[in-house]
C-alpha cells in the first residue's frame, strides 16, 4: 500500500500519534471545517484526522437562512474524542459561549456595559442571555422603582452592567438598574446646567408629602417645602396642590453636588411683611382668623400671610393656667390688640384680654378702698383667705386681718370654702393684680379705743378676768379692751405666799397694773404685785404724813378699804 493510501492501522497509528503530541483539543474552542451537510447536521472537521457532527440550528439565524455551505470555517467546542475510530463530540453553543465569556470579562474589567435579552423568570430575578452566556439579573435591579409587569422588557435587547463574574461556578449577575440611574444621573447634570438659582420655571407637582412636594421640571424633580408655598401658614400642602397640577415656581438654591434643587411659589408673590409697621401699629385692634393653637398660645391670621400670636399670658385676665384651646377655637374669628411687631423676625405679638377691661381696674372704680364687699371664700391657705368677688377676680384677707383679738392662725379655723363674708376693702393694686380685704375692720376694735383713750397706758389699773390657771401664772382677758395676756406667778401678789395661782378661779375678777403695751404687736402685760406695790406707796404717802399715829397695818387697811369702795 503505497503511502498516500495509507492500512488502516497506519492510520490508527497516526492518529495515537496525535495524541500523545497533546494537541487533542479537548475541552478548548477550536476551528474547523465544513465537509459536509446532511439533514439538520453539519459534518466538520476539526484538524484531529476525525470529524464530528454539529446540529445546524446551533448555529443560529445563519444556518436557518440556508447561508451555511460546505468549505466554511467555523468554531466549535472539542468536548471529547469518543475513541481511536470515533467521532469528535464537538458544540457550537459552548463555542459561542466560551466565546462570550471571554468578551464578558474583557467589558467586565474596563468597567463596560454589554447587551443582552431577558428570556426568562426564576426564583428572585430573571436570567439575561448575553449572546450565549446566561447571566442572573435580581428583582431589585430590574429598574430604580419596583416594577409589578416586566413582560415589556423580555425579549428585548437593552443594555446591563455585570455586577459579579465567577467564571469556574459560572455565575454572572448583571444590573439594569445601574445603566437606568447613569443615565438618568447624566440626564440631571445635562438639566441642572441650564437651570439657574432665581430663574422662573414651570413642572408639575409629582408626589406630595407632610413636608412638602415634589415637582418635576422637565427630568428632574426640586423640593417645593411647605414653608416656600405661600407667605401664610400651611399645615398640609394638599391645602394649596394636588398630584398632577401645573405650578410655576421660582429656583431657590442649586446644589451642583448633588443635583438638589430647592423650589418656592411665595417668592413669586410680594412680601406681605414689608411694610408691616405701618399696616399694625403698636396698640391697634384688629380683626383676625385662629389659624393654629398650640400649648402656648394660638396664631391669628390678620391678612393673607400674615399671623400674629396670642401667647397664652395675654388670652384672659384672670385664666391663668388654662389651655388656649378652652378659651379659643381653630377657625373662630377674634379681636385683639397688636403688642409688639418685629419685622425682622416677623413675628406680631397680640393679645386678646386687652379688648376687655381689665377686671381690677374694673373692680377698683366700682370699689373704692374703704368701700364693703360681699363675696365667697373660694380657698383657705397658710397666709390667709381668697374671696371671690366681682368680674371673675379674688381678693385676700391675710391672717393678721381676720380678728383683733384673736391670732391669724386661730382666727382662720372658724372659716370654711363656701362661706359668704363681707370684707373691707384695703388696697387695689392694678399692676400687680392684688385686692386686699379685711374682715376685722368691720369689727369694733376695742383694745385699739382703749389705747386711743389711755387706758392701757402704763401704770393705767385694769379689771381682768380669769380665763385659766396653770403651774406657772394665770391667763386673763382685759374686760374693756378684750386683749388677752398672762400674769405669772412672781406677779400675782408681794406676798410670796400668796403667789399660788390655784387660789384664782376661771371667771374670777382681778385688777392688775399695765406694766407695758406693744401697739403694733397688740400685746400687753399687767401684774397684780405691781399694782399692790403701787397702792401701798400711795397709803403710806396719804395716811403717813399724819399725826394720827396711826400704825402700818392701819394704813394699809384703810388704802384697801378705800379700794374696795
């Protein structure tokens, strides 16, 4: 046989010897050649002296079209050689595949977008053929807003960005989302270049929130905040916009950062504060709309955009610790009084109790100081009464103005809340809001006549009655001037032994002598002994000059016989 028709064991030898040079092609992409076609098969050859068989349809649209013919190159994936006579396994899909991940990593280390067609759904995502390849996309990087349908974008080839390869599990996830936000990221910078901070645009309110809304100019959205829609207060913005309603609006800040744009619609409309001292001036009365209440007072609109506050202090004269909301109600139309304007702040200060009369100068011209009221005890303290008394104000009785004769603290136990008593008026002091009363001046003040006529002036003799006896002296009650005071042993007499003060009886009368008296303090201090003594020096000096010789013991007799006269 000569040696261009090689015996069959030559050709086997060859073949081994093939192989053993390593170069079998096993497992890698090679090319090969078109020998034949047959049916639905393509026969190549692939420069392993042994052929193999590839479906046609692995090869696409091209085989499909009839544009395959014999001679043509291609490339093919060397599976495995079957035997030493067989055929080559060989697979145009994995070709086209290790083909594509051999692309994919190039785009995927420069950072490059590829393209690629979403052709199914699995659990968490969809998967993405990159032309052969097949890549995971995850359901959150389908789109920058969820989607429910995302049948319009299957089968449609669109760009994606690998986010992660691994190519010896064969893993690649990709990202929609990323493109869509580049895209739109250089679509904002492109709008943001042409808008400019004061400029005079008009969008549509996309999305409303608590604070404010969102308005779309044409790509980009700008916040439009609450406080920027009107010069007035606006508690919701649904108040003035809905979703969908064309607004023209002003730029107020750019950030070039960030591409934050901040939008307002009261700048559009002449600052109602600008001459604001001249519209309110300090003392006017005005009327006016609650518009908010709060814990400290309630904002009264004047005129569209401009409010004032009622602080809770200049609501009522005399509600002190009353909520607002118990005094006034949102939408209630009020009166009040401009108090302060400041425009720099733009704050008006506005009271509403100043369209009333004050209640104390009220009260202090319908009564004079000495004039009597009637009133009822509404509270009993530690420093005296409260009394309720014309146009919703109190006075007080302090303790020291509740009785003459009795201590304050004494005097104030036989009064009760809901008791109605009359009082004198003292003093009304308008500023302070204070009305003092007594209750003791209507009363006949008798230690202060006695004072007033001598007869508690020192040395003055006065009757006394019993009102107690204890270890150490005797408690007694002036007659004339009600006063009371207490006598001590030591000067219930001269006699130390007639210094017992159980010898005295509740209800026993005595004269005593006024050692002192304190007016202020109303206080005042007899003694039996003193008045003995007294009386003694005043015999001896009446019935000792005489030549009736008379003994001591006689004048003294006859100074207490006259005494008992």
């Amino acid at each position: 046989m000569s040696q261009a028709n090689p015996s069959r064991d030559d050709f086997a030898a060859l073949l081994e010897e093939s192989f053993s040079d390593g170069h079998s092609g096993e497992g890698q992409v090679v090319k090969g050649v078109i020998t034949a076609i047959e049916k639905d098969m393509a026969i190549i050859d692939v420069g392993l002296k042994v052929e193999g068989r590839v479906p046609l349809k692995e090869f696409g649209a091209k085989a499909k079209d009839g544009q395959m013919k014999v001679g043509d190159t291609v490339e093919v994936y060397v599976e495995r050689i079957e035997n030493a006579l067989g055929e080559a396994m060989l697979s145009r899909e994995k070709a086209r595949r290790e083909e594509s991940w051999v692309r994919l990593e190039e785009k995927f280390n420069k950072g490059e977008r590829v393209e690629g067609v979403i052709f199914n759904q699995v659990k968490g995502g969809f998967t993405v053929d990159l032309d052969g390849a097949v890549a995971f996309l995850p359901r959150s990087q389908v789109d920058i807003r969820p989607i429910r349908d995302v049948t319009p974008l299957m089968h449609n080839p669109q760009p994606f960005e690998i986010l992660k390869m691994d190519r010896r599990r064969g893993n690649i996830v990709v990202s929609r989302r990323t493109v869509l936000e580049e895209s739109r990221a250089e679509q904002r910078s492109e709008i943001v270049q042409n808008l400019e901070e004061g400029q005079v645009v008009e969008g549509v309110v996309k999305n409303i929130t608590d604070y404010g809304a969102f308005v779309d100019l044409g790509g980009i959205d700008g916040l439009l905040h609450v406080t920027d829609m009107a010069w007035r207060r606006v508690n919701h913005p649904t108040e003035i916009l809905n979703i969908g309603q064309t607004v023209k609006v002003q730029i107020i800040r750019i950030n070039q950062e960030t591409h934050r744009i901040s939008l307002g619609m009261k700048q559009l409309e002449s600052d109602p504060w600008g001459d604001i001292g001249t519209k309110f001036p300090i003392g006017k009365k005005i009327r006016g709309t609650v518009t908010n209440i709060t814990d400290y007072g309630a904002f009264v609109e004047l005129e569209p955009g401009i409010e004032g506050l009622i602080h809770v202090s200049e609501m009522s004269w005399t509600k002190k610790n009353v909520h607002p909301g118990k005094i006034l109600s949102t939408s209630q139309e009020v009166d009040v009084v401009v108090l302060e304007v400041d425009p720099a702040k733009r704050r008006i200060s506005l009271g509403l109790k100043q369209t009333l009369e004050n209640p104390w100068e009220a009260f202090a011209r319908n009564h004079p100081v000495g004039s009597i009221i009637e009133g009822e005890v509404k509270n009993k303290t530690e420093f005296g009464l409260f009394i309720g008394l014309d146009g919703d104000v109190d006075g007080m009785v302090h303790l020291s103005d509740l009785d003459w004769s009795r201590p304050g603290e004494q005097a104030i136990e036989t009064y009760n809340r809901g008791d109605m008593v009359k009082a004198q008026v003292l003093d009304v002091d308008i500023d302070k809001e204070r009305i003092s009363l007594g209750i003791k001046q209507l009363q006949r003040d008798a230690a202060g006549d006695a004072a007033a006529s001598g007869e508690l002036r020192k040395n003055a003799v006065v009757t006394c009655e019993v009102t107690g006896v204890k270890d150490g002296g005797i408690e007694v009650r002036l007659v004339e001037s009600g006063l009371d005071s207490f006598i001590k042993r030591s000067d219930l007499s001269r006699d130390r032994d007639e210094q017992r003060p159980e010898r005295f009886t509740i209800g026993q009368k005595v004269d005593a002598r006024v050692l002192a008296y304190d007016k202020k303090a109303r206080k005042v201090q007899v003694s039996i002994k003193a008045l003995e003594i007294a009386e003694e020096k005043e015999a001896v000096a009446q019935y000792g000059s005489t030549d009736s010789g008379a003994s001591l013991g006689d004048i003294l007799g006859a100074a207490l016989k006259n005494r008992g006269n």
